[in-house]
C-alpha cells in the first residue's frame, strides 16, 4: 500500500538532518557503563545542579507571572500518635485541588511524586490527596509533585517536605494548550514478512502472551491439574476434574505480618513448585515479591517475601513480569532526581521481608559497573524526566531468591517486551505527545548477561504486543508518532502516525546510531481511541474500536499487513 503524499511531507519534516555516521547502521556494540561509585556520583551531581538551576527559574517565572500562581500552606508538628511519640517516622499528607480557568474545577488529573512512586487522581472537585510513606521519609526532603493532562503541559512544584507535615496546595492548570501532531519518519520501502518467534517452551501456559516461550504475568496460571487464581489480594488453586471445577486451597496473597492497606497484587508466575506474586505497596514505597510453595495437591503455603526499592511501574496493558524457564525477568523504574546525593542509595536494592526487624536491610543488586549510560548524553535533559530503567533477573530454582539488575539511563516513557533471549525497553519522552520524539531510544539488554546496546528510534510502540522478535533474528515493532510509552493508562490514547519498523540484530551498537527512515515502512493510520495491536503468524493485526467507557455502535476497521 502506498503512503499518502501528506504522510510523507511529515516525515521529511520529523526526521532531523544526521550525519552519514549516526545514520549507517551500526556494527554490535554496547553502552558505556560507569566504572566507579565516584564517576556515577559525579554524574548525579551534575544532574542535581541541573535540576536546582531548573527549580529556581520556574520559581522565578511564577513570581513573574500574573494569574497562574499556586499557593502552599505547610502545617507541621501534627498530633504525635503513640507510635511517632516513641520515634517512629511519620508520614505526611499532601491535599490540594487542581483549577482551571476562572476557579473552574478540574477532573481526572494525573499528579504524582515520581521519586516516591506516589501517584493520585482528581475527583469531580478537582481535589486530590497524596499519603508519603513514612518508611521513606525518615528525614525531611524535596520533592516534586507534577501534573499531567492532555490539553495542557505537564507542571510541577517542588516542596520541601518533613516527616509529620499537612501539605495544602492550589494547583492551577494554566500552562500553553499541546497541539497534536504527526512525526514518524516513513519510507516507501517495503519490509520482508515477519514471522513468529518458533522457540520451544515444554510446559502448558493459559497466559495471553507475544512470543512463545516467554510466560507473561497474570491473574490465572495453570500448575498440572489445578488452575492458580490471584483475586483481590488472595490466592486460589480450583482442581480441574472431569465433572467440573473444585476448590482446594486459599491464602493471602502476601506475607504474614506484611500490611496489605496501600498496596495491590496483580501478577502472578507458575514455576515448578513455586508461584510467584508480583505487586506493588505505596506504604513500604517498593515492588514486593511474595514467594509460595504449591504441591501437587493444590496446597499453597507462603515461603518468603521481598521487597526492591522502585516506583510504580503500573501499566494498563502491560505485565511487568516475565518467566523464561525458571528465570524471572521484570522491569521498574526509579525515577530522578531521586536521592542524587547518595548514588549508592539511588540504585536498586533489595531484602528478605523480615517483620522482626522492621522489614530488614537493603542490599544493592547493581553496581556502578551494570549502570549504562548512552552516547547521547541525557544529562542535558531536564533531570526530573529520566529514569533508572531497571531490568532485573532471579533465579526461582534457588532455595533463596538471588537477583541482579541492569540499568539504564534514559527518558522517563517506556515500554517493555522480552523475547526468548532479550529484553527490549524503548525509552521516550513522555512530555512530548503529539510531536516527533527525537529523544527516543530502544535499547536491547541480552538475557545471557552480555552487556546492553541500543540505537536512536522516533515515535514509541504502544504496548508490548506492538513488538515480536521473529525466527529471522529480526526486531519487528509498530510505532505511532503520538505515542509515549505504556505507564498508566497512555496505551488508551495513542495517537499519530503508523509505521512499522524492522531491525536487524546488527543495528544496535552504542546508542550514538539512529535506525534511518528505510526502515520504517508506512501504514495506514486508524481514528478513533482503543488501539490495539498484534503479530499473528506472518501478519500484523491492528486496529481501533471500543474501550474504556466508549462503546461503538458502528463497525471497527481491522488492518491487517503481511
């Protein structure tokens, strides 16, 4: 099918003028990891100074300004609870309302303290609240609070926050209307078929996955004759018989002691006699994995929680977690800046629950050295949109969960998809809906240990099911110009351009490169909301249709491209 003229004009204008080297496509080669903790402190120092530069001029433009200024009230030293008399850290409460033009109310704002993985969502009278954690707030800090919705940039207020603080702020949206736009570089060539990924996988999955061989997160999971059902923080395996469905066992989904108030599970993984659930707690600030025992009976019964420090990586389409065999592979992200003066603690940690001790220690499972940080240097960005995009692996077989993580440096938008022997994170930045994402990188982290690559891409995938690593070795991923990434609920709104891009294993190098337009190759663009997509076989699937409260009476349009 061939592009329309109008598709083509916004491509020549998206894709910015590169030089023959960044252009060719790159032989294998690997980002730069930091080769020490002063190296890596030096960078987040650097990035520090750039985010307090930041700071002090949006304070400065909102003295200037007239009509748009936001007001904070601070209350300290609450009534002291039994437990904050004896010591123990105090939570803090930040409340406020979100207006619009003249006062007017406003719904269903995104606001969220990043570095705290705290997110929350204004009612129909604009008003929100924020809890933050006492367990991560043990001392007072800065943090910035930033609003998202569309027809309106992203703003943001940082406040200094101490333990036991009532934090009152009016937030007025009043920043410049986004426009939408197109900007996914398309060319007229035409791709070779993609095909499925054929790798074999020896045991049974009931899970809605991508590839073959990889077993995606979930809320049911088959183990021999029993299905294992995740329902509402509780655990349940119903024996499948011949005459029907019976129940055999029922317990909590976390541990014992563990407060599940603030907290959700909704992944789940089956391996062997293991069954792993997979959440996230806001009060404990971390994702937490809760490790079970299952016989050949049904019976269940806890072994072991963990918890590693990360924000929240909730998507409305995607699983964090994936199982290759016995491995456990998952990504989150932490968020900057966060504790920029101590690097050491910035990086992701992990312990064995222990309700004795107060949760117990955290011990790091990255060093500076499994820190990558691309050619293209991103420390130039604004700080407060980048992330530590972590990838972290477990070994189920092991009688004690041992892990360890791969991190990189990149823009905050993300989406995630593990083939059979890789996993894939495009990084975008989230702010730029609607415009060409220049800044977007796709990086490919071997699941053999081998250090990370990546290249330069535009537009983002929507989802996970956007992408397939096919038999040819080759990086199938459709791409839409409006997209940015997968957290929350963007994959319900991804607008733009469609593309879809082939890349073979030898594009990705050391992240200087970018993929040139011959290797994005038009579609057609659908309207409407709810976009969904797929690889079946030979073919790529996708379309709009109802969704998410919007139910169509009319026929959907279903594309479908070898």
């Amino acid at each position: 099918m061939k592009a329309p003229a109008l598709l083509l004009v916004f491509a020549a204008l998206a894709l910015p003028v590169k030089s023959a080297r960044a252009q060719r496509e790159r032989p294998s080669a690997t980002l730069a990891a930091f080769r020490s903790d002063r190296e890596l402190s030096s960078y987040f120092l650097r990035l520090s100074e750039i985010q307090e530069r930041r700071r002090l001029e949006t304070e400065r433009r909102e003295r200037e300004g007239s009509g748009c200024r936001d007001s904070v009230r601070v209350t300290h030293g609450r009534t002291a609870t039994s437990e904050e008399a004896m010591g123990a850290p105090q939570p803090a409460v930040i409340r406020g309302r979100v207006t619009a033009a003249k006062g007017r109310p406003v719904s269903g704002v995104s606001l969220a303290i990043r570095s705290l993985g705290l997110s929350a969502t204004t009612g129909r009278d604009g008003r929100f609240r924020l809890s933050l954690p006492a367990e991560r707030l043990t001392l007072p800090r800065r943090v910035t609070l930033i609003s998202q919705i569309g027809g309106f940039q992203p703003l943001q207020r940082t406040l200094s926050v101490s333990p036991g603080d009532s934090i009152d702020i009016a937030f007025p949206l009043c920043g410049s209307v986004q426009r939408s736009g197109q900007g996914v570089p398309v060319p007229s060539a035409a791709p070779a078929p993609a095909a499925a990924a054929a790798s074999e996988f020896g045991s049974e999955s009931v899970t809605n996955t991508q590839s073959q061989g990889v077993d995606e997160g979930g809320i049911v999971k088959l183990h021999g004759d029993h299905l294992v059902i995740l329902r509402r923080g509780r655990l349940f395996t119903v024996a499948v018989e011949a005459d029907g469905l019976r129940p055999i066992a029922a317990v909590d989904a976390f541990g014992p002691g563990l407060d599940a108030r603030g907290a959700w599970y909704d992944e789940m993984l089956v391996a062997g006699d293991k069954v792993v659930v997979i959440g996230y707690s806001y009060e404990r600030g971390g994702t937490e994995l809760g490790v079970f025992h299952i016989d050949d009976d049904g019976g269940l019964r806890h072994l072991a929680t963990y918890q590693l420090r990360s924000n929240d990586y909730y998507s409305s389409r995607n699983y964090a977690s994936r199982l290759i065999g016995t491995t456990l592979v998952f990504y989150t992200p932490l968020y900057l800046p966060q504790d920029l003066d101590d690097p050491g603690a910035a990086l992701p940690s992990m312990r064995r629950w222990d309700p004795r001790a107060n949760g117990g220690r955290f011990e790091p499972i990255a060093t500076p050295q499994r820190v990558y940080r691309p050619a293209r240097d991103s420390a130039s960005d604004d700080p407060a949109y980048l992330a530590l995009h972590t990838v972290t692996t477990c070994d189920l077989v092991a009688p004690d969960l041992r892990c360890a993580a791969t991190v990189v440096i990149g823009p905050a938008g993300r989406v995630f998809y593990v083939s059979p022997g890789a996993v894939y994170v495009w990084m975008s930045d989230w702010r730029r809906r609607g415009r060409p994402a220049d800044g977007s990188l796709l990086v490919r982290l071997p699941l053999d240990g081998a250090g990370p690559s990546a290249l330069g891409v535009s537009g983002s995938p929507v989802d996970q099911f956007s992408f397939l690593e096919s038999a040819d070795g080759w990086l199938n991923v459709l791409v839409r110009s409006g997209a940015r990434g997968d957290a929350m609920w963007n994959p319900e709104s991804a607008p733009g351009d469609a593309a879809l891009l082939r890349l073979p294993p030898a594009s990705f190098g050391d992240g200087s490169g970018s993929a040139p337009a011959s290797r994005y190759r038009p579609l057609p663009a659908p309207g409407g909301s709810a976009f969904q997509n797929r690889f079946v076989g030979d073919h790529l699937l996708y379309g709009t249709g109802s969704g998410w409260g919007r139910p169509r009476q009319d026929s959907a349009t279903l594309y479908i491209v070898p």
